[in-house]
C-alpha cells in the first residue's frame, strides 16, 4: 500500500518536528521526507536519526511537489512562512503547523492566500523541556492531545487530511476556535510558564542550596527549562491573553501578601482551599 | 536486643505522624508507641494501621513516662504544646518536632525551658499532597533530608538522640540555624507552593478544560493540593521569607508583564534563560 504521504516537508526539524518525521516513519505513513532548516547541523542531525531523508536549505525546492508541509518552527515565525508558502502552496498539497498559539497565526493568512484555505493550524500539546532533534521520539505525538483549527473557509479535504495526520500518529483532535484556544492555554500553559520561570529565580542567587531542594520544588519549576526563545515567542503571539493572565497571577499573589501582613489566618485558609479546590478540577479528569 | 526508644509518644498521628510510627515499629526501634491527638477517629485510624499501639486523649499522661516525644502537628500549634510540656519533661526524656518552620519554634520555648534544653527542633523534607494516618508509609523518611537544629544550649546526649532517630528511619541528617533555615525554606518551598496555589486559580472559572492541561499545568500545580492548614500555618509562622519571597516573584512578574507589553523580545528571552539558568542549578544537584 502507498504511504498515505508520498512526499512531506518539515519545515524544522528540533524536537517536534523530529519526532513527527520519526513517527510518520515507523507507521509507514511517509513516503519521502523532506527537511528544510536554518542550521545544517540540525538538519544533518535530524537525517542522521532517520526523522528526514533529504535535507534542503532552499526553501522553495523543499516545497514544491511536496504533499504535506508542516511548519515546526517557533510560534513568531510561522506567519513568516505562511507568507512564503502562498505563492508555493498547490492544489495537492495541505500544510499546518506546530505553534502553541493559533490566533495571530489562523487569522494573519486569510488576507493574503485563496479560499478555500489549505493551511489549517494545529497544536500538539507534546514536548518538554528538551529541545532539538537528539530528543525526538517516534511516540511523542501517541496519546496526546492536538488541537485543531475548527472548519472556517478550509478546503473540506485539506482539513480532513490534517485530522487525519494527528489521528494517524496517535494524537486526540479537538477542533478548536483559534482565539478561545490561546485564552486557555494562556491560563494552561503560558503563565504557569511564566509563573514556574519567576520561581525558579528565588534560588539563583545562592550556592550550595541542593539540600533545600525538594520534589515540590523540583516539579513546579520543571517547565521553567524550556526553551527561552519559544517561550518568548509564545509570549508575543499570545500577548493580551498572557497580560491578563499575568495580572490574575499578581493579584493573588497581592491578595496573599496582604493576607499574611494583617496574619490573617481566615484568609490565608480559604487561599489555599482555593488552590486546592481549583487543583482538585485536574485530578477528576 | 531491647528498642533504641522503650516509649515513645506521637503528638499528632497524621501523615507525618503515622509514619514514623510505622517507620519505628518496622526497623524495631520503638517499644511502645502511644498516640495523643484531638480527634478520636484519627487515633483509632493510627493504632489500625499499626503506627501506635495505643490512643491517649489526656495530655500529661501520654508524656509522662516516655523517652522520645514528637511533636507531629501544624507548625503554629508546636509552641503551644512545647509549652504544655515545660513541666512534664524528665531528664530522661528527648522532645523534637517535625513542623516545616523553625525559627519561631527553636527560639520560642527557651525562656520557658531549663537548660541544657531537651528539645531539639527538626524537619524532615517528606510528605506530599495526601495527609491523614490512611496515607502514612513506613518508609516515608528513607532518603529524605532532614533538618536539626544546630546545638545550642541543647543536652548533647539528647541532641545526639534526635540525629539518630532520623538516621534510624534512613534520613540524612543536615545541621541547620533555625533562621537560615526558614529564609532558605521559604524560597524552596513556602513561596513556590503559594505560586503554585495562585496558578492552579486561574482555571478556578472554567468548566471542561480537561483538553486543555497538560503535564506542564499538572506537574507546576501538584503541590497545591497541600492541606490548607498546614500551609497557612507555614505562613503565618514564617512571616517576614515568606513576603520577601512573594515580593521578589512579584517583581519578576511585573518586569515580564512590562516587557510584553512594550514587545520587548530582549528582554522577555533574558527573563526566561533566568529562569533556565536558576532551574540547572537543580538539575546538577
């Protein structure tokens, strides 16, 4: 049986675009794949574990002729991409990509390329806090959930193929609006970034300081050893959402500070029982 | 060969309590083990599972008698029961407690108490989110840290009692000065689990978010699921870390939110790579 892609394009090849080679691969699901990146390195890197089996550092040559492109480069520099691919982008072909933010890049396009749509935004929530090929799994992608942008002018095809990919690879599509999506995740995911980033600070003036360092801290600060420019450009794809969560963030953090100035214990109480109850919302599910 | 501790007596047969119970009854290190606590339901629990042998709602006499007396309550609630045992310590007789703060507690008795003092402040790095005697693991203690106070002023033979009891029940022992413990404590633990609890608010208000959270969200909010109780008490009796730590998160957020704002990419990747940097330090550990 043909694979269900004869030919892709990964435009990026770190950790998700990687693993979703790797994944493509061991299913079958791929014909050729093709790299594209700005770093030989990378993409040498990449060839080297079998994610890829070209790798193209001119851009258009990677994208012509190719079924399937996916844009797994950084959140800011996806409309970027979504510029260059219009004039490549064929009747053949579907692309998505990767970003955790979907608003400015599902919208930005719509002026520019012809309906009906065949870039349909995605976002697999995979990956950690590692980063670049060297980490990429043939299994990220397997259990996960990805969100999809809901049918809004797509080609009804195209859409369906992308559904198809994450499902293909493992993933649990959930349509999504694209500017509902980057509110929650703000709260989700973005500031409990940023919020693990400012915690994980308290200690970096001090040596010598492993013996106080236990699993609590060691779990709330895990994310903060993501990538910095991702989580830069997260930020400033997701600007409104992420200011308003930053705030909510600040005026707890002001209300328990007040709180524990007056020693009120009532307070203080029914902070934590806040925490806690919001908290007991992700045991249930 | 007779148990290191003929008698020994748990103030409080909660989560803590319970399994040092447990912990000494399964190295054979204990001979009788009483437990005192308010409330009868969670004595009777203690004494099912194994982690007392008997239950003891009179004060004086679960203490009079016995050679090590643990006080295994809510910090705040620890000098109030080392003044109610002012008058019933016996020269044959070692106190300690295991509360998260002690600075308050390791300063507050000795005007009250004859030197050389008895009591020998301690805290053991264990736990998690689940309290209750139903939760209490015999080997809760192995491999954990755990911090004694610094001799000072204490009987040398009592304060040397106190290490070994922790090393018994496989903890390694790290002297500490109570107040250098808690400015460090504070910045490890009591302000990273209030960040934690202000996070895990901002999905206070949504319904079927479940899609939404990821290993990100669970792992940098799992220790808001902490009692109430304890953590107010933790507060309130670590004062002064506990704002200055607060304070510091605050001005991180405030700086990331104004370099959002003014789209300050600079700025916004060195907040993040801070937040990388100080996290490595825990990783080398």
């Amino acid at each position: 049986m043909a694979p269900l892609y004869p030919t892709v394009t990964l435009v990026g090849v770190g950790l998700l675009g990687g693993s979703l080679g790797l994944a493509l691969k061991k299913r079958g699901l791929a014909g050729e794949i093709r790299g594209f990146g700005r770093r030989a390195s990378t993409l040498e890197k990449a060839k080297e574990i079998g994610a890829i089996d070209s790798c193209y550092e001119d851009f258009p040559k990677a994208i012509i002729g190719s079924d399937l492109v996916v844009l797994c480069t950084p959140a800011a520099t996806v409309p970027e991409y979504l510029e260059r691919m219009r004039m490549l982008v064929s009747t053949d072909m579907v692309v998505t990509d990767v970003a955790s933010t979907k608003g400015d890049i599902c919208s930005g396009f719509r002026e520019a390329w012809v309906e009906p749509y065949r870039f349909i935004g995605s976002h697999p929530m995979a990956g950690s806090e590692k980063f670049g090929p060297e980490h990429a799994d043939a299994d990220l992608y397997e259990g996960a959930i990805c969100f999809v942008e809901e049918m809004n002018g797509h080609d009804e095809n195209a859409h369906q193929a992308i559904v198809n990919l994450w499902e293909a690879v493992g993933s649990n599509v959930v349509p999504v609006n694209p500017t509902a999506h980057d509110q929650l995740v703000a709260r989700t995911s973005h500031v409990p970034h940023i919020a693990a980033s400012a915690v994980a600070q308290l200690i970096a003036a001090y040596d010598d300081i492993d013996a106080f360092i236990g699993n609590g801290f060691k779990d709330a600060t895990r994310i903060a050893e993501g990538r910095p420019e991702i989580w830069r450009d997260i930020c400033l794809t997701n600007k409104e959402s992420v200011l308003e969560g930053i705030a909510h963030v600040m005026e707890r953090l002001k209300h328990v500070s007040d709180s524990l100035e007056a020693a009120d214990a009532e307070k203080l109480d029914a902070f934590f029982q806040a925490g806690q109850d919001a908290r007991d919302k992700v045991n249930k599910s």
